[in-house]
C-alpha cells in the first residue's frame, strides 16, 4: 500500500508531520480527517502519482463539496488563504478542478478576492457558492460560509442521487415501452393492413382501427425524419436555454409547473432565506444582503422580485410587504417575516424558514418521484390496450359477421 508524507495541522493549529498508509490520495485525506488532522500538503511517495493533465470536463457536484469543507477546514485552522488554496490544487486529481484550483490561486496572489476569482469559473462554482463566499469575505465569516456551501453542495448532490435511482426504474420502462410500441407500429401492425382491407373497402373499418393504421404508415414513411428533428430541437432547445432569455422563460416555466413548480419554488425560498439570514446573523447590512442573497435563489424571477423589494426597502418599507406583493413568496413565509421583524428576531426566523422549508420539499420531492413508477405502468398500459384493442375489433367485428 502507498506511503503518504504530510504535514498538517491539529485542533490547537500546532504543525504535525508524519506518513500515512493508503490506496489513494482521499482515502489518506479520509484517514488525516478522522485523526482531527487537517493536512496543509500530501504528497505520495510514488511521483507518478502526482502528476495530472489538465482537462475540461465537468467538475462532479461531490469533489466540490469536499472541496469548499476542506477549505473550510483549513482557513479554520489557521492557515493562509494562499496556502489553502496552493494545499487544495495539489491533493485534487480531477484534472478541471485541478486547473481552476490553480487559476483561482493565481488570481488571489494578484490581489482579487475569493469570490472575484470563483466568479470568473462561475460555471464549476456556480451562482450560490459566489455569492455565499462573497458574502463570507464581506462579513468576515469566510469560513462559516464554506462549510454552508459545502452542506447545501453536499445535500443537493445526495439529493440529485437519491431522485436519479429512484427514477431509473420509471425510465426504463419509458424506454422499454417506446421501443415495444415503435416495434409493434413498424413491423407488426402492417402486417394487419391486408387483412383489413375488405373491412376499409366497405367503410367498416373501426375508427381506433383506422387511427392505428394510419399512424402506423405515419411512422414507417416519416419516422427517421421526426427522429432527425427531435434531435435537432433538442439541440437548438439547448443552445436558446443557455442563453440570458431562454434562462428566464426556463425560470418562470419551473414555477408554472403542476407539482413541480412548489418544489422548485420552496427550494429557491428556502436559499434566500437561508443566505439572508446568515448575512443578517453576521452583521451585513439588509440592502447588501438582500443584494447578494437574490442571487442565491438560483431563479431569475424570483431574483428580480427581491431586487424590486430591496428598492422599497430603501424607501422605508419592511422587508415582507414589498415581498408579498410580488406574489412570488408562499403567505405563510411572509408572515412569518413579517412577525419577526416587528419582534426584531428577522436573522434566526429565516434561518428556521429554511430548515422547514428544505424538509417539507423533501418529503414533497420523495412523493412526487414515488408517483412516478405507477403513473408510468399505468401510461404503459394504456398504450399497449389501445393497441390491442384497436386491432381486435376489426377481428371481432368479422367473427360477428360470419
């Protein structure tokens, strides 16, 4: 097993060095964690295995979990910035975060601040974590905000994992079914085409008969050409999604949508009350806060409502009015607000929103996934019974006869 030389840090900031037994580089972080250490450099004695390429493929939501808390870790210890990131660059074997690790790194050492330089890579970092760290280095609880970023990266992922395995059974069967129904159209519904011409000659076809049929010869004749404009839709969908106009229009859709659109909406609450209270908790000004905190949303609709907000704000008003009446928040978060602000207790209550807020769409985003599978069978079978039906009633229909 592969020696590990490092130097770290313990819970007092006092510098301990030594070698540690391990497969890889994360499980020796994993073994130095678990000891109350926090490693300021690790280096394998196998120089092989410190060299990696540069790449610029995406970087996985997890590594930028464990990223943001080692980070946190370290500044929390005592360790420099500079340091901390030049310590991170150095122990990361994705090779994308490897490089940005060290373009951030360089532009720190040039005078720009963290955020700064993550805003620049904002499509690894994304929006929340900017903002969050931005807010941390202004309100001088640059470590605190780390670890928050690292917990909601790490939930969001947990999430994202838990959603995709319970769909994967749900899409298969979409899969399967499109196949089944794609193969019975063009290979085994024409076959019935002659049998039931007789039944078309006298006009007695049955209209579930006629419409199979029809598609049917729809699908074998045009099939290729409405596959080949799927995917070009796709891909045009894609490109105007990537845009500042297509993100807006996917951003109002996701609040529209039955079910889905509460989830959707609770989370993006549930992040600015969360980033809100926090900048409050640590002596941030409300206009600055409010500023930095409708970014976080990660929605562009609800964004623009906290910015139209902060303008009465300004003016003289209290927070929950001008919120309320944009018609974007749910009436019991405004009251709430509006209780804790007459109470002067705004910080904390939004922190207790968030935590509601984040279990109740849990629990509302289990269910819905749950919902998925049956919904699925049941589409399934329907289809597969129109089929079926629609071609045993011609049959029927002449058994009649005769």
């Amino acid at each position: 097993m592969p020696e590990f030389a490092y130097t770290a840090r313990d819970k007092t900031g006092r510098q301990v060095t030594g070698t540690v037994s391990a497969t890889g580089q994360r499980e020796a972080m994993a073994v130095l964690s678990s000891r109350a250490l926090y490693p300021t450099d690790l280096r394998s004695d196998d120089p092989s295995g410190s060299r990696v390429r540069m790449g610029r493929g995406r970087v996985p939501r997890q590594k930028l979990a464990t990223t943001y808390a080692q980070m946190a870790d370290l500044l929390h210890s005592g360790v420099p910035l500079l340091r901390t990131l030049e310590v991170l660059r150095e122990q990361t074997v994705h090779a994308r975060l490897r490089h940005v690790l060290g373009e951030v790194h360089q532009r720190v050492e040039d005078g720009s601040t963290l955020a700064e330089a993550m805003a620049r890579y904002q499509d690894v970092f994304g929006e929340m974590a900017v903002s969050m760290v931005r807010a941390g280095g202004e309100g001088g609880f640059l470590e605190e905000a780390l670890a928050r970023v690292a917990e909601f990266t790490d939930a969001s992922e947990d999430l994202r994992k838990r959603t995709l395995g319970a769909m994967v059974y749900p899409l298969f069967l979409l899969a399967f079914g499109v196949v089944v129904v794609t193969v019975l159209l063009v290979f085994f519904v024409p076959k019935f085409d002659e049998l039931f011409a007789r039944l078309r000659e006298r006009k007695e076809l049955p209209s579930p008969t006629e419409w199979l049929l029809a598609t049917s010869a729809f699908v074998q004749s045009f099939g290729i050409f409405i596959l080949l404009g799927l995917v070009a839709a796709g891909w045009f969908a894609r490109r105007w999604l990537a845009t500042e106009d297509g993100r807006l229009w996917w951003d109002r859709v996701k609040l529209r949508l039955p079910m889905a659109g509460g989830i959707f909406l609770s989370l993006a609450v549930a992040r600015f009350c969360r980033v809100l209270g926090t900048l409050l908790r640590n002596g941030v000004p409300i206009l600055r806060s409010l500023e930095i905190s409708s970014d976080a949303t990660g929605n562009r609709i609800l964004g623009a409502a906290i910015a139209d907000a902060t303008e009465n704000i300004s003016a003289g008003q209290p927070l929950a009015e001008p919120l309320a009446a944009s018609g974007q928040f749910p009436p019991t978060v405004m009251e709430m607000i509006a209780v804790a602000e007459q109470s002067n207790n705004l910080e904390n209550v939004l922190v207790q929103v968030a935590d509601s807020l984040e279990r109740n769409t849990w629990r509302r985003l289990d269910l819905l996934v749950r919902m998925l599978e049956p919904v699925m069978l049941l589409i399934l079978a329907g289809v597969v019974l129109l089929v079926v039906v629609a071609l045993l009633l011609p049959v029927l229909k002449m058994g009649t006869t005769v």
